[in-house]
C-alpha cells in the first residue's frame, strides 16, 4: 500500500507543471508523515527502535525568503515493551535557499518544550531543538507536496540524564491561503 502512494506521489510531480510561489502574506497548513531514527543516547538506540512520526504545521510567510511556522511533531519509536516518543511543540524560522528552482530548498530551525516519554522514565518536559532541511515543489497555486529530513533534539531528558534525539525522514503536504499569488 505505501508503495502504490509514493508511486503515485511520484507519478503526480513528474506530470504537472511547477508553480513557483511567493509566500509572502500566505498562510500554510500541512502535515508530514515519515520514518522516525532514534540517534540520540546509547539508552534510547538501544530501548527504542526506528517507528513512524507525524506532525502538522501552520506557516506564515513573512517575505520572499523568511517563514515563520509553528509545529507539532510526534515521533513514534518501536519497543519490545512500550511505546516509546518525543512530542515537540516548535515556533520556527524556515529560509528559502534558491527561489528560482521549481524545487523549493530550504533551510528551518525551531525551539519549544519537548516532551519525552521512555520505557523507564515517565513524561518529563524539557526544552527542545529542531532542524532540517526540505524541498517543496508548488504542484498547482494552492497545495504543495514535498520532503523533509528533520533532527529533534532534547538535551538529558530522563532520569538518568540521557539525552533524546530523533531524525524524521518525511513525506510533507501543504494547503496555502492569501497572498499575492
């Protein structure tokens, strides 16, 4: 089944034409899906396996090249006993690197608590960091479709002082309002 979505992702950029966008005064609403690493702590590698993470954004296009965004991340971890995640929420600056290409690259790092939730250690909130990169491609005015490589982060999060990090390779889809167009 996941093989016959990309597929037909995939089928649907290559055959619609590009629509590079201004964001400038526009407002975004998306989500992501994707695969979940656990990188941080040896504890975490070894008490938690790869699973699958969502999110959902609201964005804000502040200029040509500056967004603003605001983000919820859930990143799901496998485990022979228990569930194990990192929650995020983010306020975050995304920058556009190149806004001639059809391909939008950029560049975003966000802050906010992060709440971690171990095997061991119950749900403690800390502060949390995010950064990536992505590439958004504009399929008509109104909806973009991309991907994402996320790296979340929260510094000696549990009990015994482990540190929780993630990377999140992603699917991401975007519904736009307003602006210029």
């Amino acid at each position: 089944m996941n093989r016959v979505i990309i597929s037909m992702l995939a089928a649907a950029l290559i055959s619609t034409p590009a629509y590079a966008d201004d964001l400038t005064g526009r407002l975004g609403v998306g989500g992501n899906v994707g695969a979940s690493i656990p990188t941080g702590s040896k504890w975490l590698r070894d008490n938690a396996g790869a699973g699958i993470g969502t999110g959902a954004w609201l964005r804000y296009g502040l200029d040509d090249r500056w967004s603003a965004a605001l983000a919820y991340d859930n990143l799901g971890f496998q485990n022979a006993t228990a569930g194990s995640y990192i929650e995020m929420i983010t306020l975050s600056g995304a920058y556009l690197i190149d806004d001639e290409s059809v391909w939008n690259p950029t560049i975003h790092a966000g802050v906010g608590p992060a709440m971690v939730r171990s095997v061991e250690y119950g749900k403690p909130t800390q502060l949390g960091l995010t950064t990536g990169f992505g590439l958004e491609r504009f399929v008509c005015p109104g909806f973009s479709v991309g991907t994402s490589m996320d790296w979340f982060y929260s510094p000696k999060n549990m009990a015994p002082n482990h540190d929780a990090s993630a990377l999140r390779l992603g699917l991401n889809v975007g519904f736009w309002f307003g602006g210029a167009q």
